[in-house]
C-alpha cells in the first residue's frame, strides 16, 4: 500500500492508498502542533493501525508533503523507525511535469503543487483549483501545463477563529450555513457574514481570473471544507477532498520511477 502524508498548518493528514482497488481506503489526521505531534505519532499511529487491521509491513511506499518545516524531522524519523521506510519529502524540484511560472517558483506551497497537478493529470487542460483549508487558495494553471500562480486569503476556520479571538463578546460559531443571510442573533449573523460572504469572495475570485486572463477553466474544489459552501455547488466542475492526496501519490510515484 501507499501512505501519503500531508502535514498542513492545522493537521497532519496520513491516507492508504490501495494500488490494486486504486482506491484511498484509510485517513486520519493528528493535530500538527509541535509538542503534541511527538506523542501522537508514537501512539496514534500504531493504535490506529492495530485497530483497523493493518500492519507497518503493509505499507511499501511513503510520499510526504509538509509546508510546516519545523515537523519534518519528527515525521521522517518516525517513518524510518516505525515502517522501515524513507518518506519522499516533496521538495520545488520534484514536479517538473509542470512548470512553475512564477517570480519565485521555490516558494510555491507543496500542497498547492499536488493540487495542480492531480487537476492536470485528471483533466489536461487549463484549471483552477480552489482549496478550502486553513487557507482559502486559489491556484492556477493554462492550457499549456504552466502554473500562472495562487492567490491566498484566511480560510473559513480561520476568519471564524478570529473574530473569536480578538474580540471580547463574538462567540466562536459552527461552520453551518443558514438560511438567510442576514443574521437574527450573533451566531446567525456571524454565520451569514463569513459564509455567504466567502461564498461571494469565491465567485468574485474565479470571475476575476477568467476575465483576467480571458480564458476557459475547469474550477475544482478540494479541502476539509470545501463541501460547505453548499451555494458554489454548480460554480465547480469537481469537488475532490482527495486532490491533494492524489497529487502527492503521482508526484512520488513519478520520482520514485527515475
């Protein structure tokens, strides 16, 4: 089996990826914090694994993602100890399928790259990729396989953490849609404020871009929250939670090969 590893601001994300069914069977996260990280490798990992049925010795190749260097010592050696194996740690040379187009190609985020490319390999043609996670992203790519470049805002949890925290009398809210958008008490109305809001920000951000560069794209959604936004539904040709964890297998696989 394949392991994709994809540590993130707010979660280290480990997923199974099955060669034969060609299918992702397994995922769970720990929680990216230094300090907790530690124990919860050393614990949850293998807990996880006993409990599902599964053993180190199914997994016979890791690719790792991280845009939180500060955790990739910890991840590589816990992989080395606890499944025998070297991770590949995605770096800015790893994908040279598609060229970065950008004034500083090395400072592209290795998650933005494995959505670009899964997009690419799915479909082949221009795209934008919208992620929903701790950051809002919006990474593009044209029809010649170049990555143009992303434009970053504060994600959904983000904006709601916030308000939370730098304001003394706003609660923090549940990530839920209402009805309306204007609010009948404050969860309502923080609720109305960020999601419809950034409902609007989506569509705003992938109309500028089309009218920007006067072209055609497919507009992909990925993300732990990417499936909120229940008004953008037709505003996306596919919603894929796994586009990440895709880009990263294709990107490994690819340089595993050399």
């Amino acid at each position: 089996m394949f392991l994709a590893i994809d540590a993130g601001n707010s979660n280290v994300v480990f997923a199974l990826y099955n060669q034969e069914s060609q299918t992702w069977t397994n995922q769970f996260r720990l929680e990216t914090k230094t300090p907790k990280l530690i124990s919860q490798l050393a614990k949850k990992v293998p807990v996880y694994f006993l409990e599902h049925g599964l053993s180190a010795a199914d997994i016979r190749e890791i690719g790792f993602s991280s845009v939180v260097p500060e955790v990739n010592g910890l991840i590589v050696d816990f992989c080395k100890n606890y499944f025998g194996i070297e991770p590949f740690l995605i770096s800015p040379t790893a994908y040279n399928a598609l060229e970065v187009k950008t004034q500083r190609p090395q400072e592209m985020g290795t998650d933005l790259m494995c959505n670009v490319v899964a997009a690419w390999d799915k479909f082949k043609q221009a795209a934008i990729v919208v992620d929903f996670g701790t950051a809002l992203t919006f990474t593009v790519v044209n029809d010649q396989g170049e990555v143009q470049g992303v434009s970053i805002v504060p994600g959904l949890r983000t904006a709601i953490k916030s308000l939370f925290t730098n304001t003394s009398k706003l609660p923090e809210v549940e990530l839920k849609l209402p009805e309306s958008a204007i609010g009948k008490d404050t969860i309502h109305a923080i609720q109305a404020g960020i999601l419809y809001g950034y409902t609007g920000l989506v569509q705003g951000m992938v109309k500028r871009i089309k009218e920007e560069t006067k072209q055609e794209y497919k507009v992909i959604a990925t993300g732990g929250l990417s499936e909120i936004l229940t008004p953008l539904e037709k505003e996306f040709d596919l919603i894929d939670r796994n586009l990440t964890l895709n880009g990263l297998r294709l990107i490994t696989q690819a340089n595993q090969s050399l």
